[in-house]
C-alpha cells in the first residue's frame, strides 16, 4: 500500500506541469513518506525477528512413574505466532507427534508429563513461530529404568538361544 502511494507521488512529480511550488510541496510529500517508511522498516528491524527462546531446555533423567517439567521461555516482545510442543521417538521411525497447539489449554511455555513410561523417552521440542520463521528448543528424556529393562531382555534372548542349541546338541 505505502509502496503504491510513493509511485503515484512519483507520477504526480513528474506529471505535473503547474508551479515550481506544487512540484515542491509533492517532494516535500514524498520525503516525509519516504522518512517515516525508513524509519519504521528500522524500528521493526530493531524489536523483532524470529522469536527468541531464553533458556536452554534441560535433558531429564527420570525413573518411570516420575513427573517430566519441560520449560521453554519464549520472548514476547516480539511478535509470536505460535508456540508448539513434539515428541519424537526413535523406536517409532524417529516420527514427530504433536503434543500441544496454542488452542490447547494450560500453558504454552511448559509440557509437564505425569507420571512417565517407557514409550515417553525421547526428544521433546518447543518451537516458537511467527512470519519471518521459527526457534526450536529440545531436550532428551530418559526413563532410568529403560537402559535395564532393554538389557534384561537381550538377556532373556540370549538365555533361549543358549538352551535352543542345548537342546538341539543332546
């Protein structure tokens, strides 16, 4: 729209063959669009851009039954869009599920998962959005007890396997 304005005041300058003076007062129009345009294309370049996240999320390690607190603050001074929560696993094809949408309730700058099992593992991310792009911040929860529970089953294969061939030498 500002962009139109300036062109016909273009138009007008150079159209215009009337007074010195209207071709002076159409530069003087021209100029004060011309500042204030400078001026707050400056202003927004000062205040904002992509939305700035504060903290560095913090890995947990957590024993099963446990409460996760993710926390992720987001800079509001500039314009935020969105703030969005993933969980990305890596025994399901490494596939992003969305936790949470600014239409969710509670608050949009903290996941809390009670009461935690082994399918919670994995990278939570908060991402902060608006038009010029995006923030991500992440953090690994691990479940203590995962590492156990996976080795006391390698074990149990490897003891039917022992006996598997056992039994087939007698």
């Amino acid at each position: 729209m500002k962009g139109m304005v300036i062109v016909v005041l273009m138009l007008i300058m150079k159209g215009s063959t009337q007074t010195k003076e209207k071709e002076s007062l159409a530069e003087k129009i021209m100029r004060k669009i011309a500042s204030a345009f400078e001026k707050s294309v400056i202003r927004a370049g000062n205040t904002c851009g992509l939305p700035k996240i504060d903290n560095v999320m913090k890995n947990l390690t957590l024993n099963e039954g446990d409460t996760a607190r993710f926390k992720c603050d987001v800079d509001m001074r500039c314009m935020v869009s969105y703030i969005t929560w993933f969980h990305h696993e890596f025994n399901n094809n490494g596939s992003a599920t969305l936790l949470r949408t600014a239409a969710s309730t509670g608050n949009p700058f903290s996941f809390v998962i009670k009461d935690i099992s082994y399918p919670d593992e994995g990278f939570y991310s908060c991402v902060a959005g608006n038009t010029l792009g995006e923030t991500v911040s992440s953090a690994y929860l691990e479940i203590a007890a995962a590492n156990v529970h996976f080795l006391d089953t390698q074990i149990a294969i490897i003891s039917v396997t022992v006996i598997f061939f056992v039994v087939m030498l007698l």
